[in-house]
C-alpha cells in the first residue's frame, strides 16, 4: 500500500508532459554551451574578433569573470525572492529572455569590435546563468528525492542531445554554405558579402533554437511552491535579505550541504575552465580549424548524453557521493591526458571522454543539492549552490587566463617563437585544472556523507515493516 500511494501521489504531482517540458528547457538551453561556450563563438572571439595571440585567451577569461561575478551577487537574492513568492518560472523567463536575445545580438560582432564582443557575451552569459538557478529550482516539484538522479541525468541527457542537434546544423551550414554560394542566394557580389556571415548568423540559429525549446515549459510545468502573503511593512528584497539571514543562521543544521558546497567550490572551478577553456586549447595545442572543431564538441555532446544518463542510474542505485567520485577521478584523468596525446585523434578521444566525465558531475551535482535542501527553500539552496559555482566560474577562467598570457610572455622574453610560447603557456595553466580537480575531490572524499544513504535506508525499513504481520 505504502508503494501504491507513493506513485499515485507522484503522478499526480509530477505528470509526464511536465517532466518532458522540463527536459526540452535544458535541450535548449544546451545549445547555448555548444555553440556560444564550446565551439563557436569562443573561437570566433579569440582568433576574429580579438586576434591571434594570448590576449584573446586573456580577455576571454575575463569577459566570463565578470558575468560570473555578477550572478553572484544576484541569484541567491533572487532565488530568495522566488522561494517566497513562488515565481520560480517568471525569474526564468525574465532570464532566458535575456540569454535568447543578446546571443542573437552576437551575430553583429564583427572583427576588432572588442568592446561589444565582451558586452554582448558577458550579458547573454549572465541571462545563462542565472536562468540555469531558476530552471534546476524546479527540479523538486517535478520529482522525489530517490528519483532525483534520473530524472537529473535524464535533462543532461537531453540537453546534450539538443547541443548536438544545434552544432550538427551550424557544422552543415558552415561546410555546405562556401561565400560563393550564399552571394548567390543573396543575389550579392562576393566582395560585398559581410564577413564571417555564416559563423554570425548561426549565433541568432541558436537564439531562436533556444527560445523555440523553452516554450514548452512556460506552458506546461506547474510550479507548485506556494506563494507567500508580504507582511506589512516589508517589501521583497527585504524578505529576501531576511531568509538569507535566517538560512546563514540555521547553517549549523545544513553542515552536509555546506560541505558538499566547499568541496564543489574547488573542484567545479576546474570543469569551469575545461569547458570555458576547450576551444582554445584545440585551437593553439591541436591547431584545428572551426569544422574540427565543431566535430570535436559533437563529441564531446554525444558522450555527455550517456555520461548524465549513465550516471543518473548509478546515482540512484549507488549513491550520489559513489557515482560524483567515478566521475572526478575520470575527469581527472583526461585532463592528464592532455600532456600525453598530441594528435588530433588523441584529443579527439579525451573530448569524448571529457564529454562523459563532466556531465557526470554536474549532474549529479544538481541532484544531490535538491536531496540536501530542506522543503520550500530549493530555489533559495540553488542560489547559495549557484554562489559556489558563479564563484568558481569567476576565479577559474580567470586565473587560466591570467597564468596562460603570463607564461606564455615569459616564453616568449626566454626567446621562443609565439606559438610554442603560446603553447607552452596553455600546458602551464593546465596545472591548475588538475591541482583545483585534486583538491576538490580530496575534500568531497572526506567531508561530504551521501544523501540518497537516508533515503534508502529509510526505504528499506519501510518496506521491511510493511511486510511485518501485526502481533
């Protein structure tokens, strides 16, 4: 009886054309990574807009600081807010409408536009996060906590599947559209054709493949937190910094959420960088071009759809903390495997399994703050969750890029040419990454006790008492 109310209660909270809309957000909203992240506008930006040469690494370092910093400062207010108005998707959309319209408004970011390169990027970046706070807040209303990991693993899955999707489009367009050709479609000379304009216009693709995917959550989920009546003489962002201070108060009975944040802080900063990172690392180590590299983080998007899915069952059949520890020490590996493989076919192999591990840990990430937050304040937990992870963005890339240009002058003042300097540079602040992977998962090992455990042992005992006659 107790396992037929349970799914009955489940289905009634959660019905399938939610858990589907919720999914079809994150297939979206991955199409951003991919295209603006990973592959495209990355490379665009450094060799482009800025050209060649450390200074692109070094600006594009910065231009993702200062979004992150900004979402710093923002989402755990916000989130609080959220919580106790139970606006979770308003906050969303507010957001996702930033992030669709400013990577449309890349497509006008031409060579030498710096300035407006950085502007435009960092604000679509800042719409990207934040929005992912709101979207991952809603987690708890369309699942349990014993079948958070699914459900988590299932959106990356998904949302890698929609990354493909878009990079699959933007890699047929560039390769099948030559100047020639699109001259003709636009009845134009050659020469007067808009440089870059195949690269540009899969920018407002992605937009519109963005937006296209988020209506379905805006129609269909139902939030289910329960809005608060302002109590007189208050208004929002007082309440706000009220429940923030109430939730640093009781921090003493979250200390297992604390921890897991601490450790997320270190080891997330070096993800950060691989992802924030990738691109050029392909572009100066690998020296490939944007149709390879395009390949490569279809790849990279390919595994990560089995890694969130894979690990989304291994969270819940072994753990949260069992199944986040298979997937750092891979992580850990690949990025190791950087110094060895200096073929194209070799970093093809560690984009494939950088694609796995990275998922992997992220999605169980997620998973594990929505078991670790107490009922009600879920979007509130992923604003201080958020910090850790906006923080680590911000120091991450900034630091690789800082010690990339530093090591990479150095080389350069010791007398080698620019590009093993540059190189060179990059192997450098590869050793961050690792050295933040290292001392992340050392701390995650020893400090952070699994959340699904309760959970199944409570579980069992309750099945085990079901099944007890009454004396």
């Amino acid at each position: 009886m107790a396992e037929t109310s349970v799914e009955t209660k489940l289905v009634h909270k959660a019905p399938k054309r939610e858990r589907r809309a919720w999914y079809f957000y994150d297939f979206g909203n991955s199409a951003y990574a991919a295209v603006v992240l990973l592959a495209v506008y990355v490379s665009y930006f450094k060799d482009t807009v800025v050209g060649q040469g450390a200074e692109g690494t070094r600006l594009w370092g910065i231009a993702v600081g200062i979004a992150m910093l900004v979402t710093v400062i923002t989402t755990p207010i916000l989130g609080a807010i959220a919580d106790f108005t139970g606006k979770k998707k308003l906050f969303l959309l507010v957001y996702t409408s930033i992030v669709v319209i400013f990577t449309a408004m890349l497509f006008f970011v031409t060579k030498g536009n710096i300035f407006i390169g950085m502007l435009f990027f960092i604000l679509a970046e800042i719409g990207y996060r934040d929005s992912q706070v709101f979207y991952d807040a809603l987690l708890p209303d369309i699942a349990y906590p014993e079948e958070m990991g699914i459900v988590s693993g299932n959106g990356w899955a998904i949302g890698s599947a929609g990354g493909i999707a878009c990079l699959v489009v933007v890699l047929v367009a560039i390769l099948l559209v030559p100047a020639d050709v699109l001259a003709g479609w636009l009845s134009v000379p050659i020469e007067q054709l808009p440089p870059n304009l195949v690269v540009r216009l899969s920018f407002v693709f992605t937009a519109l493949f963005f937006a296209l995917s988020s209506i379905p959550l805006f129609l269909r989920l139902k939030e289910r937190t329960e809005p608060q009546k302002l109590p007189a003489g208050e208004n929002y962002l007082s309440i706000a910094f009220k429940r923030l201070g109430e939730t640093f108060r009781s921090v003493k009975n979250y200390k297992n959420f604390i921890r897991f944040v601490i450790s997320f802080l270190i080891f997330n900063d070096g993800i950060i960088m691989v992802l924030n990172f990738a691109a050029i690392i392909g572009l100066v180590l690998y020296g490939l071009e944007q149709q390879a590299l395009l390949i490569f983080m279809i790849i990279v998007q390919v595994t990560s759809v089995a890694g969130a899915w894979l690990m989304g069952i291994v969270a819940d059949r072994m753990g949260g903390k069992r199944s986040l520890l298979i997937s750092l020490f891979m992580m850990i590996i690949t990025v190791a495997a950087l110094y060895v493989f200096k073929s194209e076919v070799g970093f093809y192999l560690i984009g494939a399994s950088a694609g796995f591990a990275l998922t992997g840990v992220q999605s169980v990430s997620r998973m594990m703050v929505a078991q670790l937050a107490p009922e009600g304040k879920a979007a509130e937990f992923y604003g201080f969750f958020s910090i850790a992870g906006r923080t680590s963005s911000f120091i991450g890339p900034t630091i690789f890029g800082l010690v990339a240009a530093w090591a990479t002058n150095r080389y350069i003042a010791q007398g080698q040419a620019a590009l093993p300097a540059e190189q060179n540079g990059l192997y450098v602040a590869l050793l961050t990454v690792v050295a933040f992977l290292i001392i992340g998962t050392i701390l995650f090992t020893v400090l952070v006790k699994d959340p699904l455990r309760k959970h199944r042992i409570e579980n069992r005992a309750a099945r085990k008492a079901a099944k007890t006659p009454l004396s």
